[in-house]
C-alpha cells in the first residue's frame, strides 16, 4: 500500500491567517471566541463565535473572482494557496480537490433571500449560485489549475475528515499526483439559528470536558492540505510535514442529532482508522477530541476513549482545540487533523481551554488551559457529525 | 491500483422518478418514451418533472423517520427498494459492514427557503428546532442508515448535476478498498421555486430563450433545461461477493474517471477539449481503443441546454472518431428533467438498459444535431446487443465523470 505524506499545509481561523498564526494560538492557549459581529448576534440565546475578523479578498484573487466569491470561497482559496506554496505544487493539472464543507456560500445567499422577502435591492446574480457547497471545489480548481478529480463531501461536522480520508484514497488508487483537501465553513445565520434554537450554544465561550459546560461556540476557517504518495515527494524533494496512516468511518444509524449513547459509533470509527494505519492503540500519544462541549457529546467520546485505550486511557493527553478556534463544522476535522500536525511538529500537546471545573463523568488528561511540551508522534483525532457520522483520522510524525 | 482492478457489480435497484415509482414503472415509462414534464401551478417554474404523489410509508418501516423531510423519504424508499430488490436474505451484511453513500446538490432545499423566511420574518427564537436537522445535507444518508440498520460507511457528497455519479463512484471506491462489503449508493434531490430561481439567473431554463418550452437534450433547436426532481439508488458489492450468493446482477461498474474541465463559473463549458486524451488513455485500458468501437451506448448528461449538450457532443466525438456511427447516445433529462442526482436515475437507466438490451429513448428529440454520428433511439426504446455502457456526465463550473458499465461475466 503506497505511503500517503502531507507535504503543505494551510490554515485560517479565528486564531489568524497561516499555519504559523495557528500554531501559536495553539501553543499560547489563545482563545478566538469573542463576540459575534458578522451579523446582529442580538435576539440569539449566545452571541459568541469564533470569526475570522477582517476577512477581505486578498489582493492575489482577479478583481472579477473576488467579487463573486463567498465568504467560504475567500476562506479556502486562502487556505489552498499556503498549502500549494508549501508543497510546491503550483499549477499542476494532475492535481485533484476533495474538500468538506456544510454550509458553502449561505452567508451571502442568505442575505439575498433576505432582501427578496423585504424586497430590498439585491446582491449580485451569482450569489445564489455559489450556495452550492461544490462551488468552492470549483472555485479552486480554477483558481489553481487542478484538474484532478474533485469532490465535495458532505457529512456534517465530520466532513473534513472524510475529505482528507478520500483524498487518502484516491492517492492510493493512483487516481491523482497530489489531491489538494481540507475542509471550509463559514458563519452564518442558519446554522447560527439552528443550533441556538436547538439550545446547543453556550453563553460563554464554550467549555469543552468541564463540569458546567453548556454547548458549543460556532466558528469558521478552512484548513487545507496537500496529500501525495511519498516517495513521489521525497523524489521532488517537498518537505515531509506528516504522514497521513489511515482513516475510519461508521454511522450511529441512531438519531438525526443526538449521538448513540453507547459510543459504539465513535468506537468503531476509531478502531477502523487504527486497524489501517497498521497502529495498536497503546502507540497513539495524543488525541485531538471532537470534544463540542456539548453535555452528551463530550461524556460519550470520553466512554469511547477509555473502552479504545483501555487503562492507558488516563495516560494520553487528549485535547479539544474547538475551546480556542470553536467548531467549525464542515472544516472542524481539517483543522483538528492540522491542530495534529502542527503537534508534532512543534514538540507540544495543544490544550482545552476554558477548561475550569472537571467533570466527574470526563476524567481524562484533557491538557486543561495550557499547553503542553511534549514529543508527540502517533495522533488521532476524531469527528462527530449530525446523524450519526463518524470519523476518526491516524496522522504520524515524518521520519 | 489493485484494488482498482475489483469490478462492482450493480445487484439492487430502487427509484423514485416523474415517469414511476419503483424500477418497473419506471422503466416501462422510460421506454414507452413517456415524458414527466408537466405544467405546474406555480409561477416559476412554469413547466417541469415532478414527483407523482406516493406514499413513502409503503416502503419505510422506521419510526425514526417520521419526521424525516420530502427529499430524504424519497432518498430513503429508494434505499429500501434496492435493498429488497437485492434479496440478500441469508447473504446480508453485518451492518458495520452494510454502507450508505448519497449525492445531492441541495437535498432539502425547499424546507431551507421556509426555514429563512421564518427566521427573518419572526426571528431566531421561533425557528423549529426540529426543522433545522433536517436541512443539513446529511440528513438522508443518516435517515437512510436508520431505516436499513447500517453503521458502516455513511458519506453525502455534493457536487452540482452530478452529485448522483460521484456518489456511486465513491460508493465503487469503498467496495473496492473494502471499507463495506455493501454499499446502497445513489442520491436525490427536489424541485424548490428557490432552485428555479437559481437557474433563471443564468438564462438556463427552457423557457427563457424563445421557442417551444421543452427539454430535448441534443436537439437542434434545444433551448435549455427543464427541472426535475428525484431519488435513485444503486445496491453495490463485489462481483465476487454478488456471485458467491448468486444474486442476478444488473450490470457491473468496471471503473470510474473523474476529472476538472475549466469552465465559465457556475457554468457549463462550450467546448471541453482537455477532457479528450485523457478519455481515451482511461478506455483503453478498461476497454481497449475506444475507436475500435468497445462502447455500445453512451447514456450523456444532456439536458437540452445549448453549451452542454454541444460540449458532450464534441467531445464524445473526438474520443470514439470512426466507431461513432455504430453507438447509440441518449440522455433520459427530456423524460426526468434536470436536477443534482438526475445520473442516479439515469445509472438505473443504463444498468436496465444492459440487462434487457434496449436503448432508453430520447423522448423528444425532433431533430438530431447535425455534427452528432451517433445514432440516437427515439421516441421509443430500441433493441440493441449491448456489452458495455458508458455514462458521461459535467456538472456547471467543470466537474466531470464518466462510469463504465458493462454486462454481468458469468
């Protein structure tokens, strides 16, 4: 089975633009979520969310692409264009685009909708076109010259990881040179609404694992990757950032938002991504949690964890990085499996913030408020999607 | 590329069509050359292929799903249909092992125009929260696996007018990598004034360009899409997993190409010349020299509007040359219209199509376009010996696939 390495990385989110922002927001503990301007927050239960402020088009995008993109699209192609530079990659059309995203361009598309019902004059004609979640694949494919397969996924909050598992896939398959993956999701009013109106959102930002943890923060961002067979980039000389070993997936088949309450979903999502990376469970050394904050949610992958790790549970410091970037849905398993790059490569486990009161049903290493130095090698990090989605990604360290 | 040399066999089939509910209405339609476009009573669109009344509960048995929405009961009895259509009685996986793999552009778009509506008009704190669920994309597949028990691979993908192929395709992929040892994969999608809105931005709706309001894909005087709506899902395995039971087998998918043309945004591209060399280095090795003529039918992704179907043409032309005049090319979107996992149900087409030897007709095709060799059946299905089928499909913004069905080898 061909060996499939990461060899570019990007990144943007509440924390900053870049991976070097990202890594340290991670390693200093810094919490994005603060007050929501994107949108009046007022007459929601929270107003907190993790926004990448200042978002504008960047002076490389054509003024005709910058006018017509989304707030997603803006997101990702900013992201694909750090990773492409850092793999060196640039214009090669033998490239492939597997993103995950939920939301596409419903921020705008949104708004238009608003301004018809009001009959207020409307945006551009092309905002209701770019809703389409498939639209920023496009977008970048033409963007960057990728003309590879192309796929986007769409498996609620596990979708970036789905991504980077297909995009895993097609490598070995020998159906791409290099696939360009990741995931993106931008704020929005409906998903906003949504999960306020499902009470899933704190007040606070939210408190992943504590005792008084009350819901999620919603955020945004994109993280993009690009993935190719490794001796094919050791050949080019591309710097090696980690190897990608394997991924799983199942389905709860159980309820349309609330996860099984066993874990056995969670579980087997788990032991799949291990039983193909060729990894026993006792190797894994650092877990970055789905970890929403949610009361259910962050009890059950605790259940999970202890049944995969057994006594060692207690030993391995697992971590919820959606304390300091929030969930970013679609995008949440691309930047958790870049949180797990960014790990290993800076030699430090990145922590839970917020993190005050322990929980007696979630009593494992959480890395509370601080990072943590520590070599790190073998990662997992897992993703839990409505419906019943899971999936869990097994990153290793570049030798 | 081992595991690319594993053939998927297509061994169940359900659907839920304008012409039909379920395979044999369906097909029987299809080959009659019945059209499911009708006038509707509202404003916009004024014409297009809806849904006939049906009852879901005929074929869903979970409670779950009771408050599922209209596209994933669709999506669902489609699920349940193919599945029983494969009979795997004794021979069923266990569920971990039993996967479910959808494509929609939009899924429950309608629902998400009310939805908005309510949101802005009364504010967030009256927006159901049962309602919100239900928007996500999603939501069909996970319905799907509650009906059917599987907790395998669960995946929806989203990619414009083909959404319903690349979600077989991957759906091929996870047999083939062995991450299930069934997958039911297909997709669905509905009709929404919203996505007729959409549509109309980009003057692509028949009735906007003059003449006759009609979808005649390939037409000479096409003058643009008709929308549809649908669900259709295909029950894959291996072939060798579907012989060991010894389950009759539609057709199987021998591989899948997917692949970018650069295209206008959220457009269709008039030519597509890139897509040619690479065809044909791909159907050389699954089939031999695509000029020696290893195709017999090219089911397209048509769907009347002037820059796709002219796209496809040119395109079909250059990669098969001199064997052109021996295949027959069809598109089923005069009969279902236009909507994201429209090539699911035309996959069931082209699956039936192989099975009984007949060519799914062009239902309205007048005139055949004059720079097309193919021969076209119309208005009625023909009989033809057949081995293998190619599906090739481009959804607006450049993304491509083509899926190569052949005979079941016994």
């Amino acid at each position: 089975m061909p060996c499939v390495v990461i060899t570019g990385a990007g990144s943007i989110n509440a924390l900053g633009a870049g991976v070097e922002a990202f890594t340290e927001g991670l390693r200093n503990g810094r919490c994005g979520i603060a007050s929501l301007t994107l949108f009046d927050g007022s007459s929601y239960r929270s107003s907190r969310a993790a926004e990448v402020r200042g978002l504008e088009a960047p002076a490389w995008l054509s003024r005709p692409i910058a006018r017509r993109a989304s707030r997603s699209d803006l997101l990702v192609a900013i992201a694909a264009r750090e990773a492409l530079a850092a793999a060196g990659l640039d214009g090669d059309a033998d490239v492939g685009i597997a993103i995950g995203a939920t939301t596409g361009g419903m921020f705008g598309s949104e708004e238009q909708y608003r301004r018809r019902l009001f009959d207020l004059p409307p945006l551009r004609r092309s905002v209701m076109a770019a809703t389409l979640v498939s639209t920023s694949a496009d977008l970048l494919a033409s963007l960057f010259g990728c003309y590879g397969p192309r796929l986007a996924v769409s498996t609620a909050c596990s979708s970036g990881g789905n991504a980077l598992g297909i995009a895993a896939d097609w490598i070995r398959a020998g159906r791409a040179r290099a696939v360009l993956c990741g995931g993106v999701d931008s704020l929005c009013r409906m998903t906003f609404s949504g999960f306020n109106a499902l009470q899933a959102l704190d007040t606070v930002p939210c408190r992943p694992f504590d005792r008084d943890r009350a819901g999620l923060s919603l955020g945004e961002g994109a993280a993009m990757f690009v993935l190719e067979e490794r001796e094919q980039a050791q050949a080019r000389g591309a710097t090696i950032l980690a190897e990608f070993l394997g991924y799983g997936v199942s389905a709860d088949a159980h309820h349309i938002t609330q996860p099984r309450p066993d874990g056995a979903g969670a579980l087997l999502a788990m032991q799949r991504a291990l039983q193909e990376s060729g990894v026993a469970a006792d190797e894994i050394d650092y877990v970055n949690a789905h970890g929403t904050a949610t009361p259910l949610n962050d009890v059950i992958e605790t259940r999970a964890l202890k049944t995969l790790l057994g006594a060692r549970a207690y030993r391995v410091p697992v971590s919820s990085t959606k304390s300091m970037v929030g969930h970013c849905l679609g995008a949440a398993g691309a930047i958790e499996a870049l949180a797990c790059v960014v790990a290993m490569r800076g030699g430090f486990i990145p922590p839970t913030v917020n993190l005050e009161h322990p929980d007696p049903e979630c009593d494992l290493d959480y890395v509370p408020k601080m990072s943590r130095t520590q070599a790190v090698c073998t990662v997992m990090s897992n993703s839990y999607g409505f419906g019943g989605n899971n999936t869990s990604v097994v990153l290793r360290a570049s030798r | 590329m081992s595991t690319r040399s594993i053939s998927v066999a297509v061994t169940g089939l359900g659907i839920v069509s304008p012409i039909g509910i379920g395979r044999d209405a369906f097909w029987r339609a299809l080959c009659a050359g019945e059209s499911g476009v009708r006038p509707l009573a509202a404003p916009v669109p004024r014409l297009a292929a809806q849904l006939p009344e049906f009852s879901p509960r005929d074929f869903i048995r979970s409670p779950h799903l009771r408050r599922a929405d209209r596209v994933s009961r669709s999506i669902v009895a489609a699920v349940r249909m193919a599945l029983d259509d494969a009979r795997m009685a004794d021979a069923a996986p266990a569920p971990e092992r039993l996967g479910v793999v959808v494509g929609s552009a939009l899924a429950n778009v309608g629902e998400s125009a009310q939805y908005l509506e309510r949101l802005f008009t009364k504010g967030p704190a009256l927006v159901s929260p049962m309602m919100f669920p239900n928007l996500v994309l999603n939501a069909p597949a996970s319905y799907a696996a509650m009906e059917i028990g599987a907790t395998g691979v669960n995946l929806t993908v989203s990619q414009g007018e083909v959404s319903g192929e690349q979600a077989i395709a991957l759906g091929c992929d996870v047999v083939r990598a062995g991450r299930a040892d069934v997958v039911v994969a297909g997709g669905g999608d509905e009709l929404a004034e919203i996505v007729a809105a959409a549509y109309r931005d980009y003057r692509a709706l028949s009735s906007q360009r003059g003449g006759a309001e009609w979808c005649s894909p390939y037409d000479a005087d096409r003058n643009g899409l008709i929308l549809g709506e649908g669900a259709a899902m295909l029950v894959l395995e291996s072939a060798e997993r579907a012989r060991d039971r010894h389950a009759p087998i539609y057709a199987e998918i021998a591989d899948y190409v997917s692949f970018g043309v650069p295209a206008p945004a959220y457009d269709w591209p008039a030519r597509a010349p890139a897509a040619v060399a690479g065809l044909q280095a791909w159907l050389a090795r699954c089939v031999g020299s695509p000029a020696e003529g290893g195709i017999d039918l090219v089911c397209g992704s048509a769907n009347g509007s002037r820059r796709l179907d002219a796209c496809e043409v040119d395109v079909l032309t250059r990669v098969f040359g001199e064997a052109a005049p021996q295949m027959a090319l069809t598109s089923i979107k005069g009969a279902i219209g236009e909507f994201g996992a429209a090539g699911a149900l035309a996959a069931v087409a082209t699956c039936l199509g192989l099975r009984d030897g007949l060519v799914p007709p062009l239902c309205n095709l007048r005139h055949p376009p004059p720079d097309a060799p193919f021969h076209f059946a119309r208005p009625t299905a023909e009989h033809r010996h057949m081995e293998h089928a190619l599906m090739m499909s481009m959804a607006r913004g450049g993304n491509s696939i083509a899926l190569l069905f052949r005979c079941p080898r016994i």
